[in-house]
C-alpha cells in the first residue's frame, strides 16, 4: 500500500511543481500588464495551490522515511538471521566472537584480494558466501604451505624394494653356517 502510495505521490508533486510554476508566471505578467483584480484572485489561488503541494512534498517524504525505516528493519532482521546461520555452522564463532570478527574480516580481506570489489566485500553478510569463501581461502593457505613444504625436502629419500625386508646378515654368522654345513656332508 505504501508503494501504491509512493508512486501516485511523485506524479502528483511533479504536475503540482508544474502548475505552481504557470501560476507564478502567470502572476508575474498580469502584474506588469497591471490587472490588479485578476492578480489578486490568481493570487489567492496559487496560494492555495502552493499550500497543496507544501503538504504533498511533506507526505512524499514522510513515505520515504517510513521506506528507508522498514529497508533498514530488514536489512538488520536478514543480518541477524545470517549471523545465526554463521554461528550454527561454525559453533566457535559464537564461543568466542573475538575470533569470528578476525576470521570474517580475514574473509573480506581475502575477497578483496582476489578481486572483489572493497564496497561489495564489506557489505557482504549472506552465511553461505561468506562459508564458502572461508573455505576458499583456508584452501589457498594449504597450498601455499604444501608449496612450502615441498621446498623443504633436501635430500631424496632412499628407494626400498617392495616386499618384505630382509636381515643384514652378520658375516661370522655366515662362516659359522658354512663350516656347519660342511661338516654335515662330511659326517665328521
């Protein structure tokens, strides 16, 4: 009903602004051709006119006020359901919101590096965007430590045979098996 409201008022106020217009020119021509009767009753009319349309630039913009209000009450109710969402799917933001501030200004950070625009990251406060963007970023930070890790590795691990691993044989255990051996062929 307000915007039903809204959208007849600023036609009307514009062909109001209009006609008040005609009636000051209008006045102004009958006051230097001197017709004083005719001035006075246009006058008494476009008074009245301008009264009108003082009354309908107040209602346009009490409208407006009562629109940018009810905006703003959804804006907040939509903020804190998503801030609900957020600490219902990450339960340590709502612990302790010390953290979850520094990790959502660390995901707006992020975004802004990766190219989103500052305003749209800053005013972003949808849960799933900002999900997936911590996972992004959390994703990246993997692989920069991976990237890390690989340069670490110096030296080339030892290559080992697949199957079982066989005893380094001692060499005076292997002569005493041999003199073992011989002598059981000999028999004495």
């Amino acid at each position: 009903q307000r915007e039903h409201l809204a959208s007849q008022l600023v036609p009307l106020v514009q062909q109001m602004e209009q006609v008040v217009s005609y009636d000051d020119q209008k006045l102004q021509e009958l006051l230097n051709t001197g017709d004083l009767l005719e001035y006075e009753r246009l006058r008494h009319t476009a008074d009245q006119r301008k009264a009108q349309l003082n009354i309908a630039k107040q209602e346009q913009q009490r409208v407006e006020i009562e629109r940018q209000r009810e905006s703003r009450v959804k804006l907040e109710q939509h903020v804190a359901e998503n801030e609900r969402i957020l600490i219902e799917r990450r339960p340590d933001w709502g612990k302790d919101p010390e953290k979850g501030r520094k990790e959502l200004s660390e995901i707006r950070n992020y975004l802004k590096n990766e190219g989103v625009a500052p305003e749209m990251a800053d005013q972003l406060y949808e849960a799933v965007p900002l999900l997936i963007a911590d996972k992004a970023r959390k994703w990246d930070q993997l692989q920069k430590e991976k990237v890390n890790r690989l340069g670490e590795v110096k030296t080339v691990p030892k290559f080992q045979k697949p199957g079982p691993v066989r005893a380094i044989e001692d060499p005076k255990k292997k002569v005493h098996s041999a003199n073992l051996n011989r002598l059981r062929r000999s028999g004495t």
